[in-house]
C-alpha cells in the first residue's frame, strides 16, 4: 500500500465494527486467552462462537498467505463452513482489519503465491539435483520479495565528506542571477 492508514481510517475503510473484532485483537495482545485455562481462573477467555468465527479468520489469513484471491477465499469459506457469501465477505474483511492487511490484498496474495511457487519449483529443482535451477528459481522468489533492494535509512553519509562553498555577497543582482539560474522556466 502506497501510504500508511490509521486504525481509524482502515475501520471505516473497511466498515468494520470495532466492537467486534475487539476480542480478537485483544487475544493477540495476550489480554485474554483463546479457551479458559485452570491455572488463570481469573483470565478472560473467548467463548465458544468466538472461537469458532476466530477460526474462519485465521482460515482466511491462511489462504491469503499462500496468495489465494478475496473471490477465492470467499468461496472456499462458503463450502467449508457452509455460510452465505454476505457472511464471508464479512469475515474476509474482519481478517484483514486484524492481521493487517488492508489495500491490495489481491495483488500481494498474488504476489505470496508466485513467491511460494518459485520456492516450490526450487525445491523439486534441488531434489533432482539441478542446483542451478534451483539457484536461480530460488533467486527470482527472492527478488519478488524485495531481498535484494537496498534499504535506504538515515542520512547517506557521502553526503557530508565534501564541505559546501559559501561565498557572501551583498549584491542584490547576483541573487537575481542565481534565481534565473535556477529556475529557467521565467
């Protein structure tokens, strides 16, 4: 996604009521537990439905890590667990709010499955012992995941090893001049 959303914006975005996706974030921040454990009697846990509809949701975070479409995920959790289409919408977008992914889902699900495909072919390539494909599939998964573009943090320091020339004037033509220099479009 190009520029960064607030939880706010991806709640509205999404239409997703917070209230219920609330346990589930709350869950993944250890505030309460998946299913109620004798040694926390006092720990809030999820209830049984909750469980349940949090086990579609981690269903949908799978299939989209393996670059399943949205249609696709759709359709699989209406065959699976036998819902309608509007419900599986729903949780399709319930799943995104809570792992995160919120824009183009499909084109990086598209993009994961490509990745996990060259990464499959490497790996029956190195079982036949073809080590050069296998390098090279195994190089085009890694370009597809950005491994070999540089991250640019900080300041570059070449920056910083030639001084700048600073030459004082109190001449207001030479200003005008530098002005038309640099901008030659007046």
């Amino acid at each position: 996604m190009s520029k960064a959303l607030t939880l706010k914006q991806a709640k509205a975005l999404l239409k997703v009521d917070e209230t219920k996706i609330e346990k589930y974030l709350r869950f993944y921040n250890d505030e309460i537990l998946l299913e109620p454990d004798p040694q926390f009697p006092h720990k809030e846990s999820l209830t049984e439905t909750e469980r349940t509809k949090f086990e579609r949701i981690r269903r949908v975070f799978s299939l989209f890590d393996i670059g399943r479409t949205d249609e696709f995920i759709r359709s699989v959790l209406t065959k699976e667990y036998e819902i309608e289409y509007r419900q599986a919408y729903n949780i399709v977008k319930e799943a995104y709010l809570i792992y995160g992914i919120v824009g183009e889902a499909d084109r990086v699900g598209k993009k994961r499955a490509s990745i996990n495909f060259y990464r499959t072919l490497a790996n029956l390539a190195f079982k036949d012992k073809d080590y050069e494909a296998a390098g090279k599939l195994w190089e085009k998964a890694d370009k597809l995941e950005g491994l070999f573009e540089s991250e640019m943090q900080g300041l570059d320091p070449d920056d910083f090893k030639h001084p700048s020339t600073f030459v004082f004037t109190n001449n207001i033509n030479v200003l005008h001049q530098r002005q038309k220099e640099l901008d030659p479009d007046d």
